[in-house]
C-alpha cells in the first residue's frame, strides 16, 4: 500500500482532486462537460498538452500553459497581469504568438473532429481564414486598448475577452469542441459528482434527457411545425441554421445527447424549441400527431425542466454562448402556460447579460462577421429586448438601456434568402419587428413618469405616449398587418399575427395607462384612461374569441391579455350603480372568457384566470346582493371610497383568495414530486407564491392582475 503512490494514475487530475468517477480518457466525459477538456491531463501530468482548445476567443481567455491543479489562483493571477503588461509593451508587434497559436489549435480541432458544421453557408473555409487573418490586427490593438478595464476584470474575477468581436459565430456550432466565439470563465468550476444510480427523475444525467428525446421524425415534425406556425411569434432564432444542426445532430451524432461531443447548451435550444411546439399546438393538431392531453402536460414540462438542466450542465453562467440566449428566448413562448414566469423573468436577466457579454446589442454593419451571424445575433438580442420592455409596467424598471443598445433591428427577410425586402412584404421577422417598435415606446414612457412631480404631468405624459402608441399601431403598422383582404402568397401566419397584434396593441395602451387606472373609476379627471381602456379591452376580448375558433397556434398572450380585459370590466362593474346597462354587458363578455380559458387545462394562465374571475363574478354577485339592504353612512373618506366601490374590498378579497390558494390539497403524485430526496427537475417547482404584502384599493388592477400573473401552489 505504501508504493501506490508512485503508480501511474489513470484518472485525470480535475476528478481526482474532485474525487469524483473519471472515465480514464484524456480528455475525460466530465471535463468535456465542464468545459474543461484543454486542463484534463492525466494524474500527476500536469504539463501534458495534448488536448485541443475549444474555440478562438478561449485561446484569448485562457493562461498560454496550464498550471499544476495544487497552485494558487494568485498564481494565476500574477501571470496574467504579467503577460498583459509584456503586451503593452509590445504593442502591435509582428512577432505577437497568439494569432499563431491559435491558429494552430484550430487545425488542431478540425483534424481531431469528425464535423464542422459551417455556419456561414455561402462561405467555405478559405474564406473564414481570410477573415480570421484579417481579424489578427485589430485584436491585438484591442488588448492594448482594454489593458486597464481587463486588469480591473481580474480584480473582480470576470474575464473580458478582447479577441471577441461581436459576432454570433456560436449559433450554428452543434460539437462542444468547436463552440467559437464563447465567452468563458475558466475560474469558474462547479462540482458535477458522477451519479451512481441515476433515476428517471434525475434530469442531470443525460441518459435521462436521451428518454425525454422522441425519434427522429418526430422531433422534425416538431420543430418543423415551430419554423412554420410559431416563430414569427418570437423570431429569436435562425430557422435554417437549427435544421443544418439538427442534420449533424442525427448524422453523426446518431442523435445521441449522451456523446460527450454533443453541446449540451445546444441540447437545451433544441427542447426549447420543441417545448414551444408541444405547448402552443393546439389540441387537435396534437391529437392528429398521437399526443393525448395527459402526455402533452408532462412531456411539455419535463421538457422545460430539461432545458434548465443542460443549461446548468453546460455551466451556462460562466460558458457564453449564444445558444443559450436562444434558447431562453425560446422559452418565454412557453415558461407562462406552464407556470414558470418567475423563473423565466430571472433566467431572462441572464440571457440578457449573456447577449451583452457577446456583442449582440451592438451588431451594427461595421461589426465583422458574415450576414448569418449578425443576423442571428440581432434576432435574439431584439427579442430579449422587446421582453425586458413589454415587462417594465410590472418591474417599472429595465434591463437594457435604449442608449446603449446600437444593434440594429433585424432585416425583413425570409429566413434561407436574406435579401432586405420591402416593409409591405410579410416575412418571418415582420411581426418581431413592428413588434419591437411598440415595445421601444415603454422606457421612455417610464423615465417621463420617473421624472415628474406631480400627478398633472405625470398625466400628461400617459395622453403623449397613448397618441403616440395610437399613431404606431394605425398609420405605423405594415399593410399585411391591417384588415386588406389576404393574398394567396403569404404566410400562414398572417391571420394570426393580425390578431396577435391587435390583442397586443390593445393590451399596451392599457398598460401605458396603467398607472392612472384604479384612480380612473372614481375620479372625473382620468375618465379618458377609463373609456380607452375598456374599449381595449372589448377589442381584446373580442378577438380573443376569433381566435380560439381557428386551429392556430396556442399563445400565452391570447390567455394573459384576455384576463387582464376581464379584470378591468369587474372593476367598471363595481364601479357602477345597480342596473346599468354595461354592467349585463360585460358580465357576459367575462363569462364567456371563463368558458374559453377552462378548456385549457394544460395552461397554468388559463388554470388561474378562471379560477379568479369565477371569485370574482361570485364577488360581484354576493355584492348585488347585499346593495338592496340599507347601509349606514359614514362620513370618512376611506369608506367613502369603499362606498363607490360597491363594498369590495380589495386587501380582503386578495388575502382569502391567497388563502383558499394555498389551503389546495396535493395529490399523493403531486406530495412525491415535491420529495426532499428529489433531483434537478423536482428543486425547481412550478412557480410558488411569495409574501405580497399590502394591498390597497387605490392599485385593485395591480392588485387583481398580480394574482392573475402569479401561481399559488405547486404541482
């Protein structure tokens, strides 16, 4: 025992020291995983080089040597600094060995790889080492230039790569080895401990994900039907890119998520995706495809759940790259119906910061890089905006700063061809980008009101940006977007995104009004933010009818926007004197929303908002009831205003509503998902409800649509 010191070990160092089960080969499963496959040596060889680097910008984010696993990270430090001064001393030298080097490893990467998947298309591989030529000169000014903000990076423990040019070069790369353009923090090295008997319930283990994945022509029918029905909905990704992917994927991956050559960021885009497809197909269509509803439930949020977890696999925090931006941009179609918004709203923050860390928000025509590239870039990063701005009437604060955003809108093409059409000419990207212009209206709404004192101005800007939502969403919008008779060339897609635009449109200027609206049913002064938005809300209503009499795609917006319009004519209900004529009026536009949304049991928005507005129609009816009998005047103002209110008080309502939430008994199903001994997919619940405070009358409709937006339990 005393000599096995001295035996040649066959575990690579990083799972030693990690104690974890190696697989013996260099580089090994787990440090393919983590990323980590340049640093994985065998025992005690820690010089040993033989590994290949994984993309160009890691040759400009990694030390030139690795280091022994037992040195100080301020070891490392020192070193870095010392190589970033001996660069300033050279300046733009000839004889710099970077570009060399990292040209070598890059022959290195494609002689040891079996693919190669060319992002570019129209461009072989000649032409990309012209570009990266080119590109030498400028990288090196770029350190010189970043020496000071990436020595105070160090300080903090980030990296900011110089050699990174902005470019989404890593959209269309499926093998993990051959991620270009990533952003990586090699500082960062999670434990991944190699499980001894994985369960079905443990979506951390590829061997599960590879269960969750149908065959082949179903997972094409799947992302075929998103390409076509859905994603001129959200646009965050490049369709023909996805389907080169996912050829190589089967090729030469024999679809095999367990290859630890496959990208597991990669993994989570493409169940974005198909979460999208099994979540918005409508009924029948998934009938037609052989998904009962029970199956559609389950496999739509285990499916979500694999997303998080190969993001988490991949260590997507700190491994950045662009396909994991898609992939929760993707997302967001989704995350609502199945009861993951607050999940989704921090996983949103993240992609954004990703997206910044990339270059994506200044993608302008200056920016190296093939067309493909940037505009692949320029779809995700406007997603992510318009969804950071759309959410700002909740938060009342954004992410991305209009100012610092130069990346242009994305082009109106047709996705294979990308030749600029003519604004009149529907496109996949049209909807995203008209889309994006209304969403562009909310920060400088928010920082009018942020900056005014007194509730006139604040007012006065609410009517300067409704007349300027109004301009947009009539003389501003494009021609295919409006009522024209359709034409036999276009899309699919144009019925439905002319209803999705007028279900949005409404639903904005509602919340441009919002801040006015409780105060609107009571006070003279605001009665132009009443009448608009009930007439939104007719108009959303309205349409919302129309569509669910079409076999198109299922949408979160149609649900969410439609329960918000009923919100708002309780409130005009309760607003009202006993025997009005809207009142009949618009109890019958809520019931019939009632109706609609209970035939969506799958859909968490459709679950809440029922149950809600069935409260509140018992509310209202119980208040009727009690009107007849004579009430006693009271002389404060409080009650006064609770006079107007017909006698609904909001705090109580919400409080036993929470309540009767919360009390909801769990199956014994429901009580074993929530197991302590659970894994990945189990800690990571359908959003919970948190502690919402105080609730006052004045603010009913934040009140009302926060418990419409919010889940209460977990299932």
């Amino acid at each position: 025992m005393s000599l096995s010191g001295f035996r040649n070990r066959l575990a690579c160092a990083a799972c030693t020291r990690r104690k974890v089960k190696c697989s013996k080969t260099v580089p090994c499963t787990n440090c393919v995983r983590r990323g980590e496959q340049d640093s994985c040596v065998e025992g005690s060889d820690a010089y040993s080089t033989t590994s290949t680097i994984v993309g160009r910008s890691a040759a400009g984010l990694s030390s030139p040597q690795l280091t022994r696993h037992d040195q100080h990270d301020v070891d490392a430090l020192r070193r870095r600094v010392s190589e970033l001064e001996a660069e300033l001393q050279r300046g733009s030298s000839a004889s710099e060995p970077s570009p060399p080097m990292e040209m070598t490893r890059q022959q290195q990467q494609h002689q040891q790889s079996g693919i190669f998947v060319d992002e570019r298309g129209d461009q072989n591989q000649g032409d990309n080492r012209d570009r990266n030529h080119q590109r030498e000169e400028p990288a090196r000014d770029a350190v010189v230039e970043d020496a000071a903000s990436i020595l105070e990076f160090l300080a903090w423990g980030r990296r900011k790569n110089p050699d990174y040019q902005s470019v989404a070069s890593p959209e269309t790369v499926l093998n993990v080895d051959q991620v270009a353009g990533n952003v990586r923090d090699a500082h960062v090295q999670p434990e991944l401990p190699a499980a001894q008997h994985p369960t079905l319930e443990d979506l951390s283990q590829p061997s599960v994900l590879q269960l969750l994945l149908p065959d082949q022509r179903r997972v094409w029918q799947l992302v075929d039907w998103h390409e076509h029905c859905v994603l001129w909905y959200h646009c965050s990704y490049y369709a023909p890119t996805l389907r080169k992917q996912l050829e190589s994927f089967y090729s030469i991956y024999a679809g095999s998520i367990e290859n630890s050559e496959v990208n597991l960021q990669w993994v989570a885009f493409l169940f974005a995706v198909l979460t999208g497809s099994m979540t918005c197909v409508s009924s029948h269509t998934a009938e037609v495809w052989g998904y009962r509803d029970s199956e559609r439930e389950t496999l739509s949020k285990k499916w979500f759940q694999a997303v998080i977890a190969c993001l988490n696999q991949a260590d997507y925090a700190a491994n950045h790259s662009i396909l994991s931006v898609q992939a929760i941009a993707t997302l967001t179609i989704s995350a609502h119906m199945l009861g993951f918004s607050n999940m989704q709203s921090i996983y949103l923050a993240a992609a954004v910061r990703i997206a910044q860390s990339l270059g994506l928000h200044r993608l302008t025509p200056e920016t190296p890089g093939s067309f493909v590239e940037k505009e692949t870039g320029r779809r995700a990063w406007t997603q992510l905006c318009s969804q950071d701005w759309f959410s700002l009437p909740f938060s009342e604060t954004y992410l991305v700063n209009p100012l610092y955003s130069k990346s242009e809108p994305p082009l109106n093409c047709d996705d294979g061809e990308v030749v600029p059409l003519p604004e009149s000419v529907p496109t996949v990207t049209s909807y995203a980008r008209f889309l994006s212009s209304i969403a562009a209206i909310m920060p400088p709404l928010q920082d009018g009101l942020i900056s005014c004192n007194t509730p006139f101005t604040k007012y006065e800007q609410i009517i300067k940006y409704d007349k300027q939502l109004r301009s947009l969403a009539t003389s501003g919008r494009p021609t295919f977007l409006s009522n024209l008779p359709m034409e036999p060339g276009w899309p699919i897609y144009i019925p439905w995104a002319r209803r999705a635009l007028a279900i949005s449109s409404s639903h904005k200027i509602i919340m441009i009004h919002r801040s006015f609206l409780s105060e609107s049913f009571t006070k003279p002064a605001f009665a132009f933010t009443r009448r608009t938005c009930l007439a939104a809300s007719k108009t959303i209503i309205k349409e919302y009818k129309c569509v669910v009499e079409e076999d198109g795609p299922v949408i979160w917006i149609h649900q969410a926007f439609s329960i918000a319009a009923s919100i708002i004519l309780i409130l005009d209900i309760l607003h009202r004197e006993p025997g009005e004529r809207e009142i009949a009026e618009h109890r019958q536009l809520i019931e019939d929303i009632v109706e609609i949304l209970k035939k969506y049991r799958n859909s968490m928005i459709a679950v809440r908002g029922a149950k809600l507005l069935c409260a509140l129609l018992e509310e209202i009816a119980n208040i009727s009831n009690d009107a007849s009998r004579k009430r006693r005047l009271e002389d404060d103002a409080d009650n006064r205003a609770q006079k107007r209110f017909r006698g609904f008080n909001v705090p109580v309502f919400v409080k036993s509503f929470c309540e009767g939430q919360r009390s909801s008994i769990r199956s014994p199903a429901q009580q074993q998902l929530h197991s302590p001994h659970a894994a990945l997919m189990q800690t990571m619940p359908i959003d919970t409800f948190t502690d919402i405070g105080n609730f006052e009358a004045t603010t009913s409709f934040e009140n009302l649509l926060y418990l419409a937006n919010n889940d209460f339990y977990s299932f």
